[in-house]
C-alpha cells in the first residue's frame, strides 16, 4: 500500500531531550515536507526537501533540523526541545513538487514536550 | 510570508443542503492550488489540484473552480452528507516561494442529519 509512515504517533518528552521523528515513504517521491499544526494557525512549514541532500527552511525552521540522505526517509530532529514545539506534526510527500496530485500525508505525531 | 485566507471558519449545515466556501490567494506568480479534506483524527488528503485560470474539477458531489487572475478558488459540495463532515484545506503554491506549499486555516464543515 502507498503510504507515508510517521514515527511515533504520540510523544510526551521532557524539555532538552533530543528526539527524532522518523518519516517514509514507499511512493519513490522526490518531494518531501514537515509541518506543524497548531491551534488558529493552520498547518505551517517547517523544512522541506526536492530531492536526496537537498533540503531547505519552510516558515518555522527554527529549533528543527532535518535530513535526506536517501529517498524515502525524511527524518525530523529536534536537537532540545522546548515547550513551545508542543504541536501535531506531519510529513508529506508528492512526485515532485507541482505534480497535480497533491500531497499524501502521514499519520502525525502529537508531541508534547514539558 | 504570504496569506491564504479561507471563509467561512465554520459551517453547519442540514443533511441535503448544498454549501460552498472561499479560499483566497495571492495571485502573482501563481502555480498551483490545492485543496484537501481532513477528518478528525486523521491525516488531511488530496481532493484537488488546480493550476488554470478557469479551470473548474469535480469528484462526486464535490466540485471547484479556480480565478488565478483575482486569487480565488470556491469548493462547493451539492447535497451534503454527514460524512462529508471535515475541514477543508487550501493551499497555494507560489513560483518565487520555492517548495512552500502555503496553507489556509481551513473551513470547518459540520453537517447534521
């Protein structure tokens, strides 16, 4: 089944403890992307990536570090996490940006950090 | 950072009631919008893709219809269904914004039987 799968589906992490949330994809697509969801704010980029080892800032880059060292994985780190990165979190994925199909998204992962 | 606004917030309607909602963009150096449902508990998915002025898609009893000159694009749903409760997402992709795909807030439908 084409998906994409984020790890894991609920967090709770103290404030300062780096943690990774893994994400892939099984579609072979280029194009990769976080986001944070936060209440009246609307789904909000945080990095994105056209392709292997090409990744760049989206709006909310700032206390997030990403990587794409192959295709179908995109995983996002937080280094020290702060109470303020509390938030639903989603990875997406299309053939290529533009590609008139859309994103396919993950599950999300709700993180709280205290 | 670039605004895509959509309205209503929120929108509660009678099982069998057709209904539409506003997404408005910027409309210079337009790409593509796209417009996805999302329902509580799960993942937002792809409903739409649009990139012509003009252009008008349909699937079942949803449909859209894009005005890249203006920046806007309306979803309209005929006949709508208690399952077809969900938020509705828009969202722009502008050619100097690189690979940001810029989301509304969404409108919230709520239909009761």
């Amino acid at each position: 089944e084409a998906q994409v799968t984020q790890n894991p589906r609920y967090l709770i992490t103290v404030t300062g403890k780096k943690l990774t949330v893994t994400c892939s994809q099984n579609m072979n697509h280029e194009y990769m992307s976080w986001y944070r969801q936060d209440p009246g704010l609307g789904l909000r980029q945080i990095y994105y990536s056209m392709n292997v080892e090409v990744t760049d800032k989206g709006d909310v880059p700032e206390g997030y570090k990403v990587s794409r060292k192959e295709k179908r994985n995109f995983p996002l780190i937080l280094e020290s996490p702060s109470p303020n990165q509390t938030s639903l979190y989603f990875c997406a994925s299309s053939l290529y940006l533009g590609d008139g199909y859309g994103y396919t998204f993950g599950s999300g992962t709700r993180l709280t950090v205290v | 950072i670039l605004n895509v606004e959509q309205s209503p917030q929120s929108l509660h309607v009678q099982e069998g009631d057709s209904t539409n909602f506003t997404c408005s963009f910027p409309s210079s150096n337009f790409y593509a919008l796209h417009w996805y449902r999302w329902e509580t508990a799960k993942s937002p998915e792809a409903l739409f893709v649009m990139t012509l002025n003009g252009d008008e898609k349909k699937k079942g009893r949803i449909s859209a219809t894009l005005n890249t000159k203006e920046g806007y694009s309306y979803l309209y749903i005929k006949g709508s269904q208690p399952e077809d409760s969900a938020t509705y997402l828009c969202a722009s992709l502008i050619y100097n914004q690189g690979g940001k795909l810029i989301f509304g807030q969404g409108t919230e439908l709520s239909v009761k039987p």
